[in-house]
C-alpha cells in the first residue's frame, strides 16, 4: 500500500509542479525527464519490495516511461 501513496505523491508533485511553471515547455521537458526517471524507479522498488522482479517487468516499465516522456515532450 505504501508503495501507491509514493506514487501518487509522485504524480500529484509532478502535476502540480507542471501547473505552477505557467506551461514552460522548458521546465516542462525538464519535470518530465525527471519524473520518468523516478517512474521507472518506482517500478523496479515495487517489483523488488514485491520479489516478483525480472527482466520483462523492468523493461516494460523503461518502456512505458519512455513512452511517455516522448509523448510529453513531442507537444508543442
């Protein structure tokens, strides 16, 4: 259950820092790499916290978060 709340702290963060840098694409792209990058780390703490980490899962959660991240940053 924690490991949700952490998550949600993570998205809530990353949403309300989007919000309040006045849609900068600048700092935008940056809260977004950075929060990528915490998203894919999560998956693994999860997945290891849980023991059911293995190849696949961390490459579908590096796929997912690169997914995206191009998304996020390819809007003008």
């Amino acid at each position: 259950m924690i490991d949700y709340i952490a998550l949600l702290f993570l998205v809530v963060t990353y949403l309300s820092l989007v919000l309040l840098t006045s849609f900068s694409h600048q700092y935008i792209k940056f809260l977004t790499i950075g929060f990528t990058l915490l998203y894919f780390i999560w998956g693994l703490w999860h997945h290891k916290r849980e023991k059911s980490l293995h190849p696949k899962i961390a490459l579908e959660y590096f796929i997912i978060a690169m997914l995206g991240l191009w998304l996020i940053i390819s809007i003008p």
